[in-house]
C-alpha cells in the first residue's frame, strides 16, 4: 500500500469522528498484478492518494480520517496510469472510520459497499437519484463531447443550461423529501449543503438547517454551513457590503469603497475556471454597455498561490478592462471568505451607497437588471 498527500488547503473541512481509522476490504473478481486500486480522498488539509496491488481480486487499505471523506476508489484492471480525464472503472463512496467492505464481480463501479451508515444513506440517495442523475451524465458526456469552439457557441450554452436546469428542478423533490425525512442523517446534511439558496432566503435556509438533530449539526460540515449560513445573512440583498482590501496586478492595494458613488458589480471568478472563463464575454458586454452610465466592474480572483501568470494572462485575453484584485489564496481568497462564496463564477451588485442590490445575476439577466437600474444603452 503505497500512499501519497498532497497539500489542498483550499478545500473545505468535513464533520469531525471519534473512532480509530478505517479498513476498506475489496474484492474484485480474481484480478492480480498489475491491477491496481487507487483510493483518493479529500480532508480538511489534504488530498490523500492511496494504491494496493490486487492479489486473487482482494486488496485492502487502512487509515484515519476525521471527518466521513467523499472519496473515489478507481480500479485499473492493467498497468496503464490513472487518467482523471476519463471515468474509467470508478466508485464514489464515502470514507469514514469503520471496516468498509467493497465487493463486485468484476468492475467496481458495480460493486456493493457495506459497513458504513454514511454509505448506507448514499445508496439510498444515489437510488432515488438514479434518473436525473442518468440524465445529467448523459449531459456531461454530450458537453465533453463537444469541441471548445462548439461549447462556446451562445446557442448551445444556453440550450446546456435550460438543459442542466430542468434536470436540476427534477432533483430538488427528491432531495427535499429525503432531507425532511432524515434529520439526524449526515447524507441529508451533505445533500442540504447541496440545495441551500441563500441567496433568496438566507433565514428560511437557517430555520431548515435548525431541523437538523444537534448531533449533526455539531459535525465539522454542520459547523461550516452554519458559518456559510451567517455570511449569506450579511450579504443578503439590502444589507451593506462589507469593505476589503486586495492588490491589484500591479500590487497596488485597492478597497471595494473606493468605488462608493458608482454601480459596482463585484465579480468573482479564476483563471482555472470553466464556467467564469465562459461568463466573461457577457460582463465585458455588460462592462461596455453600461460603464458610461456610473457602472463598473471589480474582478476579485482566487487563483492560488504562484499563479499571478495565469490570472494575468486570463485578463488580457478575456478582455477584462476593469480593476482586477486577488490574493492569489484560492478559495482561501479573504474577500471570497468574507462574503461566503462556495462556487464561482459568483458576484454581488452594489449601489453607490453601498448597499447590495443583487446578487449571482448572469447572462441575459445581468443586462435586464442593469437596464432596470441604468436606463437602456443607446
């Protein structure tokens, strides 16, 4: 068993346990070298990496986490490397500190995985989400399908999108039911981190979150939400944003209040990321539509740490011609922190007294709520 960790400050903590570590016992069919499994999970300050050679189908690995980890066991049935491009024979499953059995007849995204509460209430979610997940699969693999320029195209975004979203709505059922119906389970407090809208209604999401059982809510994951929770009540719609302070390109410090008496929309976005690589062309239209009428931008970035180059590069390739500001800390962003951000592309529409006005508009309706508030470009 050969293990490798690697840092990941960036990721999120997880509900603390109590209990010595795991065993995860598998059994595949009758595999030997060099058929490999590979265990990947993330902690509060890692990514762990973990392999076991297959003798007669069995392999095993042993270790500690302090919270149930969501991890990925990958089975190369030959000696070719892992590719995280490709699925591959692959099963997501959740670690937590108990003997953990994995066995199927032959690929172990078949298999059945028994001795874990926290896998238990998985299955049954994964179950019940079997249809829409199918549908949403099929999607990904349509998407990957595609070339960059064809993912590009305008037209199908936003087919993608309408797509995506109805899959979405048909999800949100199932997963409210069984959140209602398992209060004292860690998977409906996973599957309620999942669904929360903070941005309509921060204190509905709050009084949802205190149906939880008091065990669960004392978890690590339960302690993030409700810390995700408060930051959604500050920066909920009508309250006033909060100031931070960041360097520019030029490493020149710049505060969100230095642009108090103008329309602001403070965008939050990366290099790395897809989905805000693929919103910028509508900010940098809404950007020249507007910016004569007391509208700007402020591009917040959490590119990580040694990346400057990068995020650079992005901004004069996208077009970015606005005041751009990173710490180069990742999702350790402090402005990110402050203001809750747990997925980007993301922003937050300021009036000139300060106040928020919106928040996460894109798209055509970025245009629609700008116009409402500017007047209509000429």
């Amino acid at each position: 068993m050969k293990k490798t960790i690697l840092s990941a400050a960036f990721l999120l903590p997880l509900a603390a346990m109590a209990q010595d570590g795991y065993t995860i016992k598998g059994k595949v069919g009758a595999l030997n070298a060099p058929a490999k499994a590979y265990l990947q999970y993330r902690t509060a300050k890692a990514v762990v990496v973990d392999s076991a050679e297959l003798k007669n189908g069995v392999f095993e690995f042993k270790g500690k986490v302090t919270a149930p980890a969501e991890a990925r066991l990958i089975l190369k049935h030959d000696a070719s490397p892992v590719d995280q491009r490709k699925a591959g024979d692959v099963l997501s499953f959740y670690v937590e500190n108990k003997v953990i059995t994995v066995n199927a007849a032959d690929s172990v995204k078949k298999a059945t995985v028994k001795g874990s509460l926290v896998n238990d209430d998985n299955a049954k979610l994964k179950a019940l989400l079997k249809s829409p997940n199918d549908k949403m699969n099929a999607l990904s693999t349509e998407y990957y399908s595609k070339t960059a320029e064809q993912r590009q195209d305008p037209a199908y975004r936003k087919s993608l999108e309408e797509r995506s979203d109805a899959i979405e709505k048909e999800m949100a059922p199932i997963n409210k039911k069984f959140i209602a119906e398992n209060r004292n389970s860690y998977i409906a407090l996973v599957a309620f981190r999942g669904s929360m809208d903070l941005d309509a209604d921060p204190q509905g999401t709050e009084a949802d979150f205190n149906k939880f059982s008091a065990a669960v809510k004392a978890t690590d994951l339960g302690k993030s939400i409700s810390e995700t929770i408060e930051s959604g009540k500050k920066t909920a719609v009508g309250q006033m944003a909060m100031d931070f302070t960041q360097n520019d390109v030029n490493d020149k410090p710049v505060k969100l209040s230095d642009f108090r008496g103008k329309y602001v929309l403070v965008d939050f976005w990366a290099s790395w990321c897809g989905p805000c690589r693929g919103e910028n062309p509508n900010v940098v239209a809404a950007y020249n539509k507007f910016k004569d009428k007391n509208f700007t931008v402020l591009g917040v970035s959490l590119d990580q740490p040694g990346k400057k180059d990068a995020w650079v590069q992005a901004i004069e390739k996208d077009g970015l011609n606005w005041t751009q500001l990173s710490d180069l800390q990742g999702w350790n962003n402090a402005a990110a922190k402050m203001y809750g951000v747990r997925a980007i592309p993301a922003n937050f529409l300021i009036d000139p007294s300060g106040k928020i006005v919106a928040k996460n508009v894109r798209g055509e309706e970025l245009h629609k709520k700008l116009g409402d508030l500017l007047g209509t470009s000429k």
